[in-house]
C-alpha cells in the first residue's frame, strides 16, 4: 500500500504549479521562444584542432586574427620532423600569407559562423545586405567581399560569415544564374567544341561563353571557377 500512496503523492496539485509556471508566470512568458532563437555570440569561441586536420576552407585563429586556408601541403622531409604548409587569407584585412606549422600541434580553429542573407544594393564601395526575417542590414567594404562581386546580383541570397559578431566574409551560391548584356551575334548551330568568345553579364563580369550565345540569353555561371556552365 505505501508503493500506491507514492504514486498518488506525485499527481497532487501540491506538484502542477510547476508544470503550468511558463503559463501562470509572467516573468518567464515567451522563455521557450528566448531559447529556440540562438543569438549570434560577439565573442569567439575557441575551438582547437591538429595541424594534421588542416584543409582547404578551415578557419583558424592566429595572432588573434582569423584566417582561411586557401592551398596546405603535408610534408615529410628525410630528416627532420614533418610538417604543415599553407596559404592563408586574412578575413578581416584580406592580406594572404604563407605559414608552416609542425605536424600534429594544436591550433586554435576561428569560430566563424555562416548565416543566409540577401544582397540589396551597393553604397559607394560597401555592398549592403539584409536578413529577410529581421531586416536588419550588414556590410562589407569590396576589400572584404573581394571577388565573389563579380558575380553578385541584387536580390541573390549569399551566406555571410561572421567573426565576434562582425560580418568579414561572403560565400555566394555555387552556380549563380547571369544575364548576357554584351557579345558577338551568337552563330545559329554553331556548336564547334572549344569555341568560345567573350561575354558581358548583367553584373559587368566577362567570361568566355560558347559561340551560340546572344544578348539577352540567361547563362549558369560556377562561382568557383568564374567558368560558364550552362545556358537557363
């Protein structure tokens, strides 16, 4: 009997205030939406990594400054201890540097985060952009977006990247679309592999596009390359 009045001490209302206080509380309305909403933190976290784990696109602190690998190399000499090449960008001053560290020590990883934001529209030399939900407006000097402008179009949805709260970076979709502005009159079944001629698109970038091409044609453009990919 006394494992049956356990039971029915734990459903006595003595108890159910404290299931209902989110409700019956004011102070602590709204607390589940405080916590399923993760705020961009302004300071760093600091992550540590083995310069064996180094590759292209990881993000490192160093000097207390961020940085992007851009090319590494893993190198073991015939004497002496193995070690770690890279090329690295500044993300905050965009100066590239090389740097070697020894294998398998430990580096601390820049806490960079990405988050989607829509290009609105160019100020002088800063490139504005805007989050779709709070409208709230960040920018980059074309110092920090570098060339990923050449093929930015208002109204694209890129991911910003952020460091201490600040935004330092782009990152733009891998194949963007593009409209020809400028080129040649495009040869009717002309399809001759390898043939190319140069072509204006709508953000003033100019790629090698095949013959058949004309003004006015949506073209499919991978960022990664600046090549032509295909014709929309």
């Amino acid at each position: 009997m006394a494992g049956i009045a356990t039971i029915k001490l734990s459903q006595s209302p003595s108890i159910r205030p404290s299931s209902a206080s989110f409700s019956s509380n004011p102070s602590l309305k709204g607390l589940k939406h405080s916590v399923a909403l993760p705020r961009r933190t302004r300071f760093s976290k600091i992550y540590a990594l083995s310069s064996n784990d180094i590759k292209v696109g990881t993000s490192l602190e160093v000097d207390g400054a961020p940085w992007k690998v851009l090319e590494f190399l893993h190198v073991k000499p015939g004497k002496g201890a193995a070690f770690v090449r890279t090329k690295m960008r500044n993300y905050v001053t965009g100066n590239t540097v090389e740097k070697t560290f020894r294998a398998g020590v430990s580096i601390p990883e820049a806490n960079v985060v990405k988050e989607t934001k829509q290009f609105t529209y160019k100020d002088g030399s800063v490139y504005v952009f805007m989050d779709l939900v709070t409208y709230e407006e960040f920018r980059l000097s074309e110092k920090e977006a570098g060339d990923n402008t050449k093929w930015l179009k208002e109204g694209m949805e890129v991911n910003l990247q952020f460091w201490n709260g600040k935004a330092i970076d782009l990152e733009l979709p891998i194949i963007v679309k593009l409209t020809v502005v400028d080129t040649e009159p495009g040869i009717k079944g002309d399809s001759a592999q390898g043939s190319t001629k140069p072509a204006t698109v709508d953000t003033g970038a100019i790629i090698n596009v095949p013959l058949f091409i004309n003004i006015g044609d949506n073209i499919m453009i991978d960022t990664r390359t600046g090549q032509y990919s295909s014709r929309s």
